[in-house]
C-alpha cells in the first residue's frame, strides 16, 4: 500500500534532512508516505482516545476509568524499569552500568511475577493497555533480551508466573498472531553490530511451548474473545 522498502523513506518524506534514528512502531500517513509519529508510548493512547469512533463494537476497554491512575503508576514502571530495563542492560557501557541495569530490571520483573501471582491481568479483572506493554517485552525476552542483551538471571520460561501470564496473553486474540520470532530475532542480531558483530542469529530458543496450556483461567478475569 506504501509502495515503500524501508520505512526510512517515510521518515524522508516527512523530513528530507532527518538523520535520527528510524525506529517502530511508527503510524505512517498513507497518501502522502509521511511518518506521522514514532512517539510510540502515545500511539497506543491515541489509537484508543482520539480514534474511539473508529473502534469495532465491543472493543475492549483497555483504558478503565476507575483504574487509570493506578494504571498509569504501573506502566511507568513497566516502562522505565522493564522495556528500557533490558536495552539499559544490554547497551551498558561499562560493568557498573551493566550490573546496576540488570538488578532494577529484575526486581521490576520480581515485582510483577509477585503481582501477578494471585490475579490474571495487571491491573486485576481484565486486560488493559498496562498488559498489553508489558507483553511486548516479555514476548521477547527469551528470544532476544536474555542472551543478546545479557538479561540472563532466569529466561522468561524460568520464571512460572510471568511465563504463564505471557503464555496467557500470546495465546489472546489480537497477541500472538502479531508475533514473529524470527523476524524479531533477525532483527536484533542482525541491525546490533556492535553487540553482534558476526551478525549470526540463533536458531532457538523453541517456541512451541508459546502454545502450551497456562492455568492462568483459574485466577478469574475476563479474556478478549474472538472477533
């Protein structure tokens, strides 16, 4: 529909002299081809806020009035300290940087294996947008951040309540057919070549198991059914 190969040609069509990085997500103006925003922690907001009336009937409510104070103090730190957690560990510059990166990141992630333990989603009974942030970290952990970025106290599979939270939500509509394991890990090992300078992407780790049954139902909640 773009008629584009790279998403920098959109990034150049909006700014012919940019010379930032060209980063995803990015919302991409179709007639014209220019990036719209990369701003990636307000698309998902204004997809949802300023593009209400676009919504499919019975579309979730990922942004529950009664919750979004609590919400938005539990996506920052899923934010600060979990999807930067793993790029501060694995872009760290020296070992005290490394090591003081990698302990936030996984008292982040003890913190919310602990939170998840006696309910199903984040923010209690139903899947909201603070799920759906974490999940795009997690769903890369084992694939890319535990090996590559040095994340590697314990893999996500090592860690039973967050693993099968994830199993739970890779296996909800809208999740885990967005995914891509090997575009993702081709992605990471290829694009880093100061990390990777060999450019060698692995062959694992499986992913069969994305598909194993969670338990997670026992907990409650309400899912997102099929449309």
């Amino acid at each position: 529909m773009l008629r584009i190969a790279r998403l920098q040609e959109a990034f150049l069509a909006r700014d012919p002299d940019y010379s930032r990085g060209i980063t995803v997500p990015a919302l991409v103006d179709v007639p014209t081809g220019q990036v719209v925003t990369n701003d990636f922690p307000w698309i998902t907001h204004d997809l949802f806020f300023e593009w209400a009336d676009h919504h499919r009937p019975g579309a979730p409510d990922l942004w529950p009035a009664d919750l979004r104070d609590e919400m938005e103090e539990v996506m920052e730190r899923v934010f600060t300290e979990v999807n930067n957690g793993v790029y501060r560990c694995g872009f760290a510059g020296s070992q005290d940087a490394y090591d003081a990166a990698y302990d936030r990141l996984f008292t982040a992630l003890d913190w919310l294996g602990d939170r998840l333990a006696g309910q199903r989603w984040l923010m209690g009974e139903t899947i909201t947008e603070a799920d759906v942030r974490l999940f795009t970290t997690l769903v890369r952990f084992d694939a890319v951040y535990h090996g590559h970025f040095k994340c590697n106290r314990q893999k996500l599979s090592e860690m039973p309540v967050l693993w099968a939270y994830a199993r739970d939500l890779f296996q909800t509509p809208g999740f885990g057919e967005t995914i891509d394991f090997g575009q993702i890990k081709a992605h990471y090992y290829v694009v880093h070549t100061d990390i990777n300078p060999s450019g060698i992407i692995p062959r694992g780790p499986a992913v069969d198991d994305w598909l194993a049954p969670h338990g997670r139902e026992a907990l409650g909640g309400k899912t997102i059914e099929p449309w």
